[in-house]
C-alpha cells in the first residue's frame, strides 16, 4: 500500500456540497475501548502529517466508572491561537453500550437528532428530558449527525446480547432518519499477528475476514462497509500503511455524509 495522494486531497480540500452546512457531524459509537478516541487522534495525526495526541485517549480500558459528556472533536487544519483553522468534518464519540452502564441508547437517538447540547453529561440511569437545560428543542441541520459511524475492536471477544441489542435499537432510530452508516474495525495489528508484521496483509488474512463477517452478522453493517483500521497507538511516526487505512475509512464517512446533507 502506498499512500494514496488522491484520498489524502479528497479529505483535506472537502468541503460540504450544502451551503447551509459548515461542517459533516460524523458520530461514532461503540463500547469503551473500541478505539473511538484513538481513531480521531489518528485522523488529526494523518491530515497533520505528525504525531498529535490530544489528551484524549484512556490510559486504561477497563475503566468504565468515568461520567462522559457530549463533546465535539475537531481537526486543526492550519494556524495556532486564534488564528487557527477546522476541517469541516467534526467528531462525537460515546461510549458505553456496557450493560448497567453507559450512554442510553435512548440519548444516542436524541443526539442523532441533534437535541443534545454539547458539554451535557451523559446520566446512565435515565436519559435526557425535553425540560433539561442540556436539551436543544431546536437542532440547526449543523446539529445533526449527519453518519453514525460503529466503532468495535477485531481483538475484543464476543459482544454480549445486552450491547447488541443497543446497538441495533441505535442502527434502527438511525435508518428511520435516513442517516447512513459504517463501521470501522480497529486493532487489526494486535487482533492478527500477520497484519501487525505487515499491514499490506489486512485482506489478505483469513482470520480478519472472519471478523468481518461476525461484525456483519453481529451488527447488521454489510461487509462492504466495515473499513479495517490500525489506529495510531504507541508509534513515534507517521506510517503511510497507518495513514492509508485512516483515510480510507475517513474518505468513506465523508463521502456517505456528503451524500445526505446534499438530500437535506
Ligand atoms: N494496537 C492498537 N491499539 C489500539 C488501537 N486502537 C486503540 N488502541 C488502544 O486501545 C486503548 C483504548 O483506545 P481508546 O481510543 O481510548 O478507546 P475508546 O474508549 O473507544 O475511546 C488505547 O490504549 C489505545 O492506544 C489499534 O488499532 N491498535
Ligand atoms: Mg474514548
């Protein structure tokens, strides 16, 4: 795999086929661990063409105590201070899919809606009311996501019942919405040992596959839309075999939200 220079222009010259969008809100969605963080780290590493680590990422994964709160990532395209620039494509992430924890997937539909209000804190045990002050009864079309995005691991175990069924209430809200969706498969390197000598074998192995497969039949993601990834995790450099993978799936949310705010 070489770097593909066409990608890498598609993503850093985009920018939203609506006038009245300033930028594509691309939610991703997963159990803690999943590489969520990581995997919007690594976007900000491959357009930077460093390594950037915004304190994001959780040093432990075990850790499923920590309160989340509905924050918006973005990506410094150029400048520092207050002069500096963003892409026009944003992150949310949240977690907790976890039985007896987590966001409600009751909260990730009214934050595919839009009427979450960025910094809310997610509360596990019941899910935002329309008389909270961190509901937005009136979401601008910037509000909204415009791709849901399923984060999950190749080297995670089987996902219980409790998180698929979460999950598929989630993929339901988000198709009654029209809101397209993808998947992403991270830790290709740890899941497969071939792939982690070389990443040029992640189609070519058997085993990753498989996974594929599972996710598809776990998730209801059809195969063709479920983009392996290696995010950025212990490296010191840019890897253009990381990078080509990062932008492929990048390069896919964009296309997919592209196309629906353009029927907005
Ligand atoms: N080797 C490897 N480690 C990863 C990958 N993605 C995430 N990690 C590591 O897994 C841990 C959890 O990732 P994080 O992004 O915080 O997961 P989140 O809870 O979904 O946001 C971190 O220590 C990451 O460095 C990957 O693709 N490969
Ligand atoms: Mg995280």
């Amino acid at each position: 795999m070489t770097k593909n220079p066409t990608y890498h222009k598609y993503v850093k010259d985009y920018n939203p086929g609506n006038d009245d969008i300033r930028h594509l809100r691309i939610l991703l969605y997963g159990p803690v661990g999943a590489g969520k963080s990581s995997f919007i780290n690594s976007v900000s590493s491959v357009l930077r063409g460093r390594m950037t680590t915004p304190a994001l990422t959780s040093a432990t994964t075990s850790d499923k105590s920590f309160t989340t709160r509905y924050e918006t990532h973005r990506i410094i395209k150029e400048g520092r201070g207050q002069s500096k620039t963003y892409y026009p494509f944003i992150f949310n992430d949240v977690m907790g899919l976890e039985k007896g924890g987590g966001v409600c997937a009751e909260d990730i539909i009214l934050a595919l809606k839009g009427h979450v209000k960025e910094g809310y804190k997610f509360n596990p045990s019941s899910p935002l009311s329309d008389d909270d002050p961190g509901y937005n009864p009136r979401p601008s079309a910037d509000d909204q996501v415009h791709v849901l995005v399923c984060v999950l691991s190749a080297n995670s175990a089987e996902i219980p019942d409790s998180v698929l069924k979460k999950m598929a209430d989630i993929r339901e809200a988000a198709s009654e919405l029209g809101i397209p969706q993808m998947a992403i498969g991270t830790n290709i390197d740890s899941a497969c040992p071939e792939t982690k000598k070389d990443l040029k074998n992640v189609y070519k192995s058997q085993h990753l596959k498989q996974k594929v497969k599972d996710f598809s039949a776990a998730v209801g993601v059809p195969e063709n839309y479920i983009f392996p990834v290696k995010n950025y995790s212990d490296e010191t450099d840019i890897n253009d075999d990381v990078d080509t993978l990062i932008l492929n799936a990048l390069r896919q949310m964009i296309n997919l939200g592209d196309d629906f705010i353009y029927k907005m």
